[in-house]
C-alpha cells in the first residue's frame, strides 16, 4: 500500500651571453647528473615542469622571483578565490535593479524550464525537482546560482547563462502561482519520516524539518527555505545524500544549514523523511487523511504518519473527513 503524500605562470630569466657560455663549457666537463628522486621515489629527469594543466586541476601557488625556492601551494587557495568570485557574481546580479516577477511574461521565459520540470512546474521524471508553488525568492536565488557557479549543475548553468535578473523573477513569479501537486508516499517509511519531520530527534542535534519549512511543507521565502510538500522522493533523498556528503549550495548563512543537519542523518532517516515530504499537502474539503486527527488506524495494521494522505481502499477503514484548514 502506497500513500499520496588560474593562475599560473612560468618566470622566464636571460642569462648573458658570458654566463651562458661558462655554463656551457662547465657541463662538458663535468661528468652526468644524476635524475632527481621524486617523493614517490621513482626518478623524474631534470627537465622544466610543463606549464600545461588539465583543466579541473587547481591552480598552484606561484613561485616568487626573489626565492629559488617555489612558494608552498594551498589547495585551499584556488577553490577560495572562486568562490570569492562566484559570491561577487552574485551580489552584482542582485544589485541590479528589477521589478516584481510578471507572471505572465515568466509563462513565455519559462518554455524551456517545462521540458524538464513540467509546463506548470509539476515534472513527471523524479529526477528533475517540481517548481510549482516554489517561493519567486527562492526560485531566482538558485538560478543566480548556477549562473554564478555557487550552486554546480551542468545542465542549470548553460540554462541560466542567458537570464537576466528579470528573467528569473518572471519565471520565479510563474512558477510560484503554479500549485505543487502531492506525490505518494510509501506507507512503511512515512511513519519514520513523519516523525523526524514533526519531532527531530534531539539525542543526535536534529531539528525538526517543520521549524523551517512549516507543518505543511510550504517553507518560509523570506528565510530562504524551500517549499517542500509534494516534491519527488527520489530528488529530495539525493538531494540530503548529496548535503550528506558535503556538497553546499553557496556560502551564504542559510546554505550551511543543510549540509549540517544532513550529515547526522542515516541513509534509513533520509530515505524515510524524502518519502513522508512528497505525499505532504494541505487537505482539500472532504479528503480523507490518517493520523491524529483522523480516525485511529485499526491496532492490527501499521498507521501511517499524521498528516500523510491515503487512496481510498474498500477494505481500508473509513476516516473522518479533514476540513480544508488542516495541515499535513
């Protein structure tokens, strides 16, 4: 039973025309050098170091003129100056002065979103996240993201290259007065989910995800904090695994949240909470719901989270109807 739910560069020095001469009469007749050892221990020839680098690999600090010693390298180094340079791609995008989101004119800018996310923001393949409903602030903050490289994704960043900051208000304005759809959520991992979702677990530091995304997953725009209710199990469980693992979205206060409060989640509590957010919504007149507020589940059968709504069965036991202000 399933329920709805670069720098580098090489210093190049002139030898005269006296030195370069000695230098040539001393090799001739002094006997071969030897290759110097690497760390490795393997030997390398005496030769100049390439200046080619492969384009993924970090830049190395560049040796100063004055020392015969090269400057010790930071990995750190390069991956910093990027992200300086991402974050002032950002703030020039978000000083540009714009007006509110049109909606109407996003419904044309957004074409090309619909192939992946669905016409209104409601995509079909679980690998492509759901914008209906999604806040127009938090909508043009990702793309200014990936435009900017803060936030990596091949496929996003060659997509919001050509957007300007209006663009991406319109599109944001569109898809916000799209309604998200709830998906199923499965019956065996939304009681687990549920309970993280509304409790947390404050023995390993997990807040609940309501603090942040409110009791029926619709967010909070103004702290930059996603719809959630209806999304795709399966993006929303890569999606933690990937803040898990250390992946973050920006350096902005607000970016470090998640990839802090993932990493003390288990594969089973990521798995469990994904399934119980994508059969969150708020229930319409007459919907039937389980939980609390419903009709008790009978002792003899599993009960599913509170607030996660379930298909109607015949032989499923007949719950009182929820009224349109509840929550789930």
């Amino acid at each position: 039973m399933r329920f709805r739910q670069p720098l580098a560069f090489v210093a190049v020095l002139a030898l005269s025309a006296a030195a370069s001469a000695q230098l040539t009469t001393a090799k001739k007749q002094a006997p071969p050098q030897p290759a110097t050892p690497s760390r490795a221990g393997a030997t390398t020839p005496n030769v100049p170091e390439s200046s080619n680098q492969h384009a993924n690999t970090p830049a190395t600090t560049p040796t100063s003129a004055s020392s015969s010693t090269p400057a010790a390298s930071s990995s750190s180094a390069p991956a910093s100056a990027a992200s300086t340079v991402a974050t002032e791609e950002m703030a020039k995008m978000e000083a540009i002065p714009v007006k509110p989101g049109d909606a109407t004119a996003g419904q044309g800018k957004a074409a090309a979103c619909g192939a992946c996310h669905g016409m209104d923001g409601n995509s079909t393949d679980a690998q492509y996240p759901k914008l209906a409903g999604q806040s127009e602030q938090y909508i043009v903050h990702q793309l200014m993201s990936f435009k900017s490289g803060t936030r990596q994704n091949s496929i996003m960043q060659g997509m919001a290259a050509p957007l300007s900051p209006q663009d991406m208000h319109d599109i944001g304005a569109y898809f916000a007065s799209k309604e998200s759809l709830p998906g199923v959520s499965d019956q065996t991992l939304a009681v687990a989910g549920g309970k993280l979702y509304r409790e947390g677990d404050p023995s390993r530091g997990i807040p609940a995800c309501m603090a942040c995304h409110g009791p029926d997953g619709h967010g909070n725009p103004g702290a930059m904090y996603p719809q959630l209710a209806g999304q795709h199990a399966d993006y929303v469980q890569k999606t933690l695994q990937a803040f898990h693992d250390g992946t973050v979205w920006g350096n902005e206060a607000h970016a470090q949240i998640m990839p802090d409060i993932a990493k003390r989640l288990t594969q089973a509590d990521i798995a469990a909470v994904a399934s119980y957010v994508e059969g969150l919504h708020t229930a319409q007149p007459g919907e039937t719901v389980t939980g609390p507020e419903a009709a008790p589940a009978p002792a003899s059968s599993v009960q599913p989270a509170a607030g996660t709504a379930v298909k109607q069965e015949a032989a499923s036991t007949a719950a009182q109807p929820a009224s349109a202000s509840s929550k789930h």
